[in-house]
C-alpha cells in the first residue's frame, strides 16, 4: 500500500509538470489519479468505504478551511464585504434553491433530493480558480471578491448540506428547533473560531522562546481544536475553523510567515488526499447511470443558478456587466461538493451512490470546461491583466520575536516603467536596506553602485510604517513610460 500511495503521489507530480502549458489545476490531476488507480481501471486500490472516505476528507477539509481564513486579508473583506458576503451565504441558498427547484421540475428527482444536489454543489472552489488564473491578474476589486467568496462559502455549503440530510432523516423536530439550531450552528460556530484564534495568538506569545519545531505543532492543536471544541457542543467546527484561521491571519504573532508558508503546504497536502480519495471512491462504469442527471445539474447550474445567484446578490453593487458575467463563470466548483457529496452515504440516505456520482460528473464538468476557458473569457472580456511575475527564489524574514521590521517584495513593471534608478540615489528612510534583487533567473546582492532595472523583484527590509514611502521613492526614480516621448 506504502508503495502504491508513493507511485500515485509521484505520478499527481509528473502529470503537472506534463500537463503545465495547460494550466490544469490539481483537483483534475488528483481526481484522475485516483480514478486511475481506482477499482475499475488499474485496479490497484479498491475503496468503497463512504464513511471512511467522509471523516478522512473532513479532517483534512478542516485545514483547507482554516488556511482558506488565514489568508482572506481584512483589507480585502473591507473592499467588496457585502457583495462577498451576500454570494458566499445568501448566494448558497439562493443557489440551492434554484438548482434543486430545477432539477425537481426537469428531471423529477424528489423535491427534498433535488434540494440536497443543490446544497451540494452550491459553494465554488478558491483554488482551482487562482491555479488556473495564476498566469493572469485581476482588478483588486473583481480579484479580491471572487476570492473571498470563494474561501468563504464552503462553511454555509457544509452547514446548509448537513441540514438537508438531518431533515431527510426526520431528525429535526420542528421548524423552530431547525431555524436555532441553524442560528447556533452558524453563530457559535465563528464565536468560537474567533474566540479560538484569539487564544491561538496569545499562545504562540506565550511559547515564542521554544524550538521553532514546536511552533508547528502548537498550530495544528489550534486548528483541530477549533472543529472539535465546536462539534462537543454542537455548533459548526468548519465554520469555526475558518474564522479561526481569519482571526490569526490578521494578527501579528511571532514566527507568523513561516507559519504562512507551512499552512501552504498543509492547504496543498490536505487538497491531494482529498481528491485522490474522492477519486478512488469514483467507479466510472457506474457513471453511465447518472449521465443525464449529472450533465443537467451542471447546465442548470452554469447558465441559470450561478447567473441569478450574481445578479441578484450584486444587484446593489457597481460591478459591470461585463465584471458580473465573469463573477457567473468563474464560480468552479472543486474539492467541497465532492467532500459533502459522501455525507447522504455516511448518513445511510437511499441512492447515496448516485447522489455522489452525479456531484463527481457535475463538478468534473465545472473543471474541464469552466476551468479551461476561464482565462480565455477574462481575456475576451478585457478584465486580465499581465500578472506580476512569480520569482524562482524569495527571501522571508524569519523571527519568533515581535518586530517593526517587514521584509516585502517590490516589482518594477516593465510594462509601466522605462529607465534606470541607481541605489546610492535612493533616500530611504533609517533602517531600510535592499537585500536581494531577483533580475529574471540571476541572483543580484545590492551595492550602493547596483542598477535597478524594470523587471526587477527587489526584496526591502523596512519598518511596517515605512513600506509605502519606500516604494514610492523606488519607483519615482523611473520614468512612466506613458509619459515618455
């Protein structure tokens, strides 16, 4: 089993290097991975276990969560707030709904089944959007909204979806219990996520002086401990999880970027298993039953709950048609629907398996062909920007102590700025110093004689109240190249 796990990690690695000019996003490479090792073409694994393949996606989705929190900035919530918000929670009702009433009336699929296909695929996929788009950028404002939504969704999909399954196994008494129970779920959940992250800043002040080492571990007890103090008393641990990871994203704490950069790895990691499981419970000769009820659900949620869902949410906002249109297309779904996807079978609901095939068709259409064009209709649309280059080496300040002091990057657009700027004609402010610069593929330690040049990814160490001073002294040195003659 060790061997074969080895042999399917290293052939996720291969594919994506293969498969690069195509920009494929790894939940296809894991998916058909995991497909391929799977019971019904290699044959290497057999894995049914509906129940099994739930709490190992779940625990891993507990991660995914809580990075998605630590990295959605407070700047960025401020800039679009409530029309990311209205998407990520009143959009994934207003999406469920629509997609379940459709599906009831076309393809008369019981309302109360309908509705849970609906609550399924109704959240989108933050990382298989930015993989995909990693090649181009966005307006802050279109940029900041399809990812915020996107990262925050996934909880009132997962509330919304268990809710669903409760009321199909007559586990809900009444409708006042539902809507407290439903209340508490969502507001105890990012009560304790809050309160939780909070405690999670003050420990790490409190152990700054141990072996970094310690520091990873100390984060993954908060992070678990933000889903399992929710669940003991009932409220929801994925929302918790999130808003815990929200609360220390926004912080300061010591040794905070190297925590970044591990959660990264952890987001990535619990991403793979996840979709190489999810791939592996797939029995593609099984899908020829659900064909028509899968492509359905992905039209009807493409080209008619998505597009409402935007218009109506954004109805208030000053987004474009032409911002809207985009906002339709690029809500992808990924990892979450096909995670919630096994809870009707964990849950012992009738037809769960075609439930979850349906969801995998769907969602695996969302992938190939949303995910594929998604580049092409920002391009068509005009909203695409070159996005800035992505260096092969980076420099990251690495300290367990409390400092003023911020290492951050600065790049000289080419496309903007013409010219030269020589370092010893800077006047920065006390305590900053040029580190690195990062010129294409070539490595530059700074003198004061050293050429800045446009292209160049300069690395400052500068106070955190000095950043934009610096970089407007930096690139003031160059001429606008649309002011050149």
């Amino acid at each position: 089993m060790h061997a074969i796990a080895a042999i399917i990690l290293i052939t996720i690695v291969l594919t994506a290097r293969i498969a690069h000019k195509w920009s494929l996003p790894l939940i296809l490479i894991a998916l058909g991975s995991g497909i391929l090792f799977g019971s019904d073409v290699a044959g290497l694994v057999y894995f049914d276990n509906y129940k099994l393949g739930k709490q190992i996606a779940d625990t891993a989705l507990i991660f995914v969560l809580f990075a998605g929190g630590f990295g959605t900035k407070r700047e960025s919530l401020k800039l679009v707030m409530a029309p990311a918000l209205a998407l990520s929670t009143l959009g994934i009702l207003i999406t469920a709904l629509l997609s379940g009433v459709a599906m009831w009336s076309i393809l008369g699929i019981t309302f109360p089944i309908a509705c849970l296909l609906g609550a399924i695929v109704s959240s989108t996929d933050a990382a298989a959007v930015f993989s995909i788009l990693r090649s181009r950028s966005l307006s802050p404002r279109l940029s900041s909204i399809t990812e915020i939504e996107s990262a925050t969704n996934d909880p009132m999909a997962v509330l919304l979806t268990a809710f669903i399954i409760q009321i199909l196994k007559n586990e809900m008494n009444s409708p006042l219990n539902i809507g407290l129970s439903f209340i508490w779920q969502l507001a105890g959940g990012a009560a304790i996520g809050i309160l939780i992250g909070m405690a999670g800043i003050g420990l790490f002040k409190r152990v700054k002086t141990v072996d970094k080492g310690y520091f990873y571990i100390l984060l993954v007890g908060i992070v678990l401990l933000s889903f399992g103090f929710s669940d003991i008393i009932k409220a929801n641990g994925m929302i918790s999880a999130f808003f815990a990871g929200y609360i220390m994203g926004n912080e300061q704490f010591p040794f905070k970027r190297n925590i970044s950069t591990f959660l990264d790895a952890l987001s990535i990691i619990s991403n793979t298993i996840i979709f190489v499981l999810l791939g592996l419970l797939v029995f593609p000769s099984h899908l020829g039953d659900v064909w028509l009820q899968g492509i359905t659900l992905f039209l009807i949620l493409t080209f008619v709950s998505r597009p409402l869902t935007v218009m109506l949410t954004t109805i208030f906002s000053r987004f474009s048609i032409k911002e809207k249109l985009f906002l339709s297309w690029s809500g992808l779904r990924g990892a979450v629907p096909i995670v919630l996807a096994t809870y009707p079978a964990a849950a012992g609901i009738e037809n769960s398996s075609d439930i979850y095939n349906t969801i995998f068709l769907a969602v695996t259409l969302s992938i190939i062909i949303q995910g594929t064009t998604i580049g092409k209709v920002a391009d068509f649309l005009k909203l695409s920007l070159t996005a800035k280059p992505k260096p092969d080496q980076t420099m990251e300040l690495v300290t367990i102590h409390e400092s003023n002091l911020d290492l951050f990057e600065l790049y000289v657009d080419e496309n903007i700025y013409g010219g030269k700027a020589v370092i010893s004609a800077l006047t920065l402010p006390p305590d900053t110093t040029i580190t690195m610069i990062n010129r294409k593929e070539k490595i530059i330690a700074p003198k004061g004689n050293t050429q800045i040049q446009p292209g160049d990814i300069l690395y400052v160490l500068a106070g955190d109240d000095t950043v934009e001073v610096v970089t407007n002294e930096i690139l003031n040195k160059f001429s606008k190249k649309s002011e050149r003659i």
